[in-house]
C-alpha cells in the first residue's frame, strides 16, 4: 500500500533543514612564519639531594623552571594582522603544562607596549598540556604586528621542574636578554617583576603572522654562523637578521618571512651540538609555514669539530648536501647554497687542518660548479681576505678566526642577490 501524497508532505516537514556549515572569516588567511628557532635538548635541572647523581649531557648548565614566568623576545621580520606562537616540547619525556601565555610588542627591556598585548588561548582554553615530543599551535591572536620589531611571548609554567628529570626543549644560543620572573602567574603584565635574566629561549619554537602580502619565507639552516655566534647580544646582528632588513626595508620591500634555524656546532653528516642537518630537515625546515626558499650553510663542523670522531671527506658531504636538495625540490621549493668561510687560525684548538682545508676547497668548488643547488651565494668570496684566503679579513673577524664579527656578518647579508628571491612563489 502506497503512502498518501498527504502523508508524503508531512514526512518531508518533518525532517530536518539542511543548511551549509557556517563559513569562517578567517578561513582563507595566508598564514606565513616571521620568525623561528631550532631546539636542542638541554638537561633537567640538578636532582635533589635525595635521588642519586646521574651523569648529565654536555651543554649549557641545567636550569630550574618552578612557578616562574618566562617573558621572551622575537624579532619578527614579516609582519601581520593576527599572530600565533607555536611551543614545542619536543626534547621533553613528560608532558609540558602551560598554565597561562601572551603576546605583546615589546617597549623596552621586559617592559610591553601600552595597549598591545593578546592572551594566548589553545582551542579557546586558556591554558594546555603539551604530550612529550610534541607541539602545540596556539589559535590567532588579534594584534597587528608590524616588520622587523620586538615581541614578547610570555608563558607560565606551574610545574616543578626541580623534581623533573625530562630534558627541556631549549635554544641555547638567543644572542637575546630574555627574563624570568620572580614565582607566580605574570603573564601580561605590563611591568614585569624580573628575577632573573637568560640568553635561552625555552619551549619556543616559531610565531607565524596572517599577512595576504606575504610572498612567503626564507629559512636559512646552518650552524653557529648562521645562529650569529659571537654578534653582538639584543642587537639583532646574525646574518639571517640583516637579510630580513634587506628584503623588507624601504628600498626593497620584498614581503618575505626570514626564519633562522641555525645551531651552534651543528653538523650536516652526524650529529654535534643537535641533531644533524639531515635529521632535523622536516621539522625545522619543510614544517615552517609558507617556506619557499631556502638557504643552506653547513658543512665547516663536519671538516673540523671532530671531538675525536671521524671528520667528513669531501665526497660524504657533497653527498649529504645531495640529499638536502632533494628533499627541496620534492616540497616544491627553492634551495641555495651558500659558500663555507675561511678558518685557518682558529682558537679552537685541533679544529684546522690542512686536510681539513681541503676538503673545504673541494665543497665550495662543487657548490660553485655542479649546478645542483638553484643558487649559490659565495660567502667566502665576501668575507675572505685576499692577501691570505684560507683566513677571514680582519675587519670581518669576531676575533676567533672562524666566527664573523658584526660587520661580517653584515657583509654576508650585503653579498646575497636579491634577485634569488624576486620570483618568489604564493606560500603553500
């Protein structure tokens, strides 16, 4: 027996309207990294006096993190209408709790710019647990963030980090006064009660600005000299700082991010101060949000930081390099390479060596000729001194024999071609 037309229509009534999911504003943002860091892993702080010594990895000194607050300083290169922090965990072997975080541009030392400062929120909470090895995306904060200025991240960790045994997510090498505060929540507060002072950035790993200009990010992987050993401290000095100023300054005003993930005595072939090159690629490099280019600089660690390992010939590191462009060009991106500098001389004792030297030569050779990379920026032709070319020039020194001073690693900025960026593609 057929249903009625009647009963039909009363059926059809009954059922529910189907109406399109509610479209969100911010759905076709372009999202692009202004600035980044790599972590490293740096030991927990002492135990008490109860538990056991336990031998501790080499680094820095452990540190303790108990009811404290961290106020850290970025230089943002791009800049944005809305702002997010991405806080990474990724050393610890426990979760991380952050019971409070905030943004704000930066006036002065710890102090915050009137009026700016955003409460960071995870899936519109105020705090989150971040799970070991993992990292947490904060949602978008409102706040405009102009070029090649100062944020501070704040967060607030609750735990206690002197009864931990976790290693804590780190990059030690900042080059950049960050403060932790006396005990308690100060997350926001405009005058921060500054305890202490650290040249560490903890639990930061990149913040990322919707900027419909932006025509993506250049990430330079590299290892101390890309991490700026020996510039000047607060003064923003690497080299990757002075590109940033190039790109977006008045004369160019070339919308790109610039993301440095340099590390000191990082290697390309093994590991050394973190995890290799090879190793860390994806998530220091492919992960970053609107990468297009990068720029690699590595390779002088392996020729000469041994530490009573083998150092790398010539063949293992062109081969290593191989890999790092392929993985680029499977992503879709850009990848220059840049020269390794002279290091004859160097303080640090068994580093140089005529082998070493050699090999040296024979890399920059095949980075200049072979055609692999997209591009080559010749560093060492920039800061090599003429009259001796197995050193640096004596006014692009920092003193050491190996790491530039200031005015060379301005000059590394100097030597780059910004045509290598003009064709710049639309962020993945």
């Amino acid at each position: 027996m057929r249903p009625s037309p009647k009963l039909l229509l009363t059926l059809l009534l009954a059922l529910p309207v189907w109406r399109p999911a509610p479209v969100d504003a911010h759905s076709s943002e372009r999202w692009v990294g202004t600035w980044a860091t790599a972590v490293v892993e740096r030991a927990p702080a002492p135990p008490r006096p109860s538990q056991a010594d336990a031998p501790r990895p080499q680094g820095p000194p452990p540190v303790s993190l108990n009811d404290v607050t961290l106020r850290q300083i970025v230089r943002t290169s791009v800049g944005g209408d809305r702002v997010r922090v991405v806080f990474s965990n990724t050393y610890g072997r426990t979760p991380l709790r952050i019971a409070a975080a905030h943004v704000a541009l930066r006036s002065k030392d710890a102090t915050l710019a009137p009026g700016s400062g955003r409460r960071l929120t995870f899936g519109g909470l105020a705090e989150t647990t971040i799970a070991a090895g993992a990292v947490v995306v904060s949602d978008a904060a409102a706040l405009k963030v102009p070029a090649l200025t100062d944020l501070a991240v704040d967060l607030y960790l609750p735990g206690d980090s002197i009864a931990a045994t976790s290693p804590i997510t780190t990059h030690n090498g900042a080059r950049q006064t960050n403060y932790l505060s006396t005990a308690g929540n100060h997350a926001g507060v405009a005058d921060f009660p500054v305890a202490t002072t650290t040249a560490a950035w903890f639990f930061l790993s990149r913040v990322e600005v919707t900027s419909p200009s932006a025509a993506g990010a250049v990430v330079t992987l590299g290892d101390s000299i890309t991490d700026g050993y020996n510039s000047t401290p607060d003064r923003n000095s690497r080299w990757p700082d002075h590109l940033a100023a190039r790109l977006l300054g008045p004369k160019n005003r070339m919308a790109l991010g610039v993301l440095n993930v340099g590390i000191d005595g990082n290697k390309v072939t093994m590991d050394g101060l973190g995890v290799s090159a090879l190793a860390r690629l994806d998530r220091d490099v492919l992960v970053q949000t609107g990468v297009t280019y990068v720029v690699v600089l590595e390779g002088i660690n392996d020729v000469g930081l041994a530490r009573g390992g083998p150092r790398a010939t010539a063949p293992q590191l062109i081969a290593a390099h191989r890999q790092l462009i392929a993985r680029a060009h499977a992503r879709g991106l850009t990848i220059y390479a840049g020269t390794l500098l002279p290091f004859e001389g160097t303080t640090i004792p068994d580093y140089f060596t005529p082998e070493g030297e050699a090999t040296r030569n024979a890399v920059n050779q095949w980075i200049r000729t072979s055609r692999e990379y997209d591009g080559v920026i010749d560093f060492e032709a920039a800061l090599r001194d003429p009259k001796q070319p197995a050193r640096l020039l004596a006014e692009y020194d920092s003193g050491d024999h190996l790491h530039p001073s200031d005015a060379g690693y301005a000059a590394m900025a100097a030597a780059i071609d910004l045509k290598l960026f003009k064709n710049a593609a639309r962020p993945r």
